[in-house]
C-alpha cells in the first residue's frame, strides 16, 4: 500500500476491501499521521457516519484509491440494494394475494 504521509483530507482510500473518503487526518506528537476519519461507501449505504480509523494500527490495510474504484463500490452497493429492496417487495405482493382462509 502507500506509506500513511501521503494521505491527505479530501484523498480516496482504500481500507482492506472497501473505499472511502478522507474527511480529517490526525497527527501525533512526533508529527506522524495517527488517525483518519473515513466515509466509506459502504457506511453511506448501510446509513452510518463516518468512522475514526488508527492508521498506525493496519498501515498496510489502507492504500489510495482512484474515483473509479469508489465509483465502482458505489454501483455495486446500489446494485444489492436495490435488489434487496425489489426482492422485499416482492414477498409483499405474493403475501397480499394470497388468499384468506374462510372461518
């Protein structure tokens, strides 16, 4: 992966198998990046915020990334989750006509 210095706010990573932006970056007191708040894609879609990551703590796990890639991500996500959604509706509409049972 790249080396923590060259991560920047605004910069697109990658974290393990997911793709996110950096919105802070943090130093510690040898002036070392220490910590990055990322939103992933993938947080987006499952409605959550953005989270704190210790970049001391996997460096090898988080690399940049390209627009393409998070673009891709987010295809991929709306893709399975309108899936989800179209599939849910579906056992809707065979639930509600099915017929009811006479007493």
């Amino acid at each position: 992966m790249v080396s923590n210095a060259t991560i920047t706010k605004g910069d697109i990573v990658k974290i393990h198998n997911w793709y996110g932006v950096v919105l802070e970056t943090h130093y510690d007191i040898q002036n070392h990046l220490s910590v990055i708040q990322v939103q992933t894609a993938r947080n987006v879609f499952r409605g959550h915020g953005p989270e704190y990551l210790d970049v001391r703590l996997m460096p090898e796990a988080i690399g940049l990334a390209t627009p393409a890639d998070l673009q891709q991500e987010i295809e991929t996500h709306q893709r399975l989750l309108d899936g989800a959604v179209e599939r849910m509706m579906k056992a809707v509409t065979v639930q509600t006509e099915m017929p009811v049972a006479a007493d």
